[in-house]
C-alpha cells in the first residue's frame, strides 16, 4: 500500500517537471484603440549593381627571351632562326661556307640578346679514339666560338666543351649517322653579366 501511495504522490510531481506549467498566452491588442497609422509608400530597394570594370588587356606579352626558363628561352632562339647545330665533315673542324651563314644568323640573334651565355659543344662520331675524338671536338668548338667572336659575340659569353663520341644523336654505325654526329652542338645555358 505504501508503494502506491508512494507513486501516486510522486507521479504528479514527474509530471510537473517534465511537461512544465503552461505559458501564458500574449495579450492581444484590442483593435478599439484608437492609434493612427501612416501607410508609406513602398519605396525602390533595387539599386543598379555596377558591373566590375573589365580588365584592361595588356598588349605587351611576356617575350619567352625574358623567361627564367632556359629551355623556353632555347626554344624561342631557334623559333627566330638559331641553328643549334652545325655539322662538319669527316676528320675536319674548319668552317663550310653552309656553317659560317648560319652562325651569322647565331650571331646577329646573340648580338641582339647581350644577357644570354653560351655552351658550345663538340661532338664527333664513334671512329678514332676516345682521346682524339675529345681533341677534335674541342677544336670544333673552338672553331665555333671563334667564328662567333669574330662577328661581335662577346668572347666572356661563350664557353666551349668537348664531349667526343661520348653523346651521339644517332647510333647507327653507317654515314648517315656519323654525318649527324660530326658537330658543333650551341645553347644558352645561362646569363651574362652583360645587359
């Protein structure tokens, strides 16, 4: 008995607690009041949005020749008429009439362009030996730096190599190959203190 009387005395207070007492309702106005109200008018709340201005097209594209890039700037040389490579006969390091025209065109692009510095390469094909072979290319890199020189290039923005037969372009042991290794290989690898 005492449980019951127990739960029935505890089960309005659980009650209580859980659902709360009920809100009081807001009071409603009395619409007998006499309170005076304006209309206004509505008014525009759209505002024209100005379009952002366009941006103004720069008519000086970043020339490749200024780029950081040596490969870009290689790359632009040849498109303007550099010839990376000009090639020699077999056991020679003198200069073709063909090869002199070319390096002219290397040197008016070099002249042109004073911060550019210059790796020429000497390459040879796969006969003779090791030793001659980097003796020749050498000299036919020499023979190049010289020539460019002699047309205004400056002799401080040039530096020569000799690879021999160490890195040929074609492998075939024929003349159509050795023809192609026969040369002297040019390409900016980097920039003077000049300009």
């Amino acid at each position: 008995m005492n449980r019951k009387l127990l739960v029935w005395a505890v089960a309005p207070l659980l009650l209580l607690v859980l659902y709360g007492c009920p809100k009081k309702k807001p009071q409603t106005t009395d619409a007998t009041l006499d309170v005076e109200t304006e209309t206004v008018p509505p008014t525009d709340t759209t505002t024209e949005i100005e379009e952002p201005a366009a941006p103004v097209a720069d008519d000086t594209e970043e020339d490749p020749l200024a780029s950081s890039d040596l490969r870009t700037v290689n790359e632009e040389l040849r498109r303007r008429g550099f010839s990376p490579d000009v090639f020699f006969d077999y056991d020679q390091s003198s200069l073709s009439d063909e090869t002199r025209e070319k390096l002219a065109r290397n040197a008016d692009l070099l002249r042109g362009q004073p911060q550019f510095s210059l790796t020429i390469e000497g390459h040879c094909d796969e006969r003779g030996t090791n030793e001659y072979n980097l003796a020749l290319g050498e000299q036919r890199a020499n023979a190049v730096r010289d020539y460019l020189a002699s047309l205004g290039v400056g002799g401080d923005r040039m530096r020569t190599i000799s690879y021999g037969e160490e890195r040929p372009v074609c492998t075939e042991s024929d003349e159509s190959c050795w023809s192609q290794n026969r040369r002297a290989h040019m390409v900016v690898t980097g920039r003077s203190n000049v300009g």
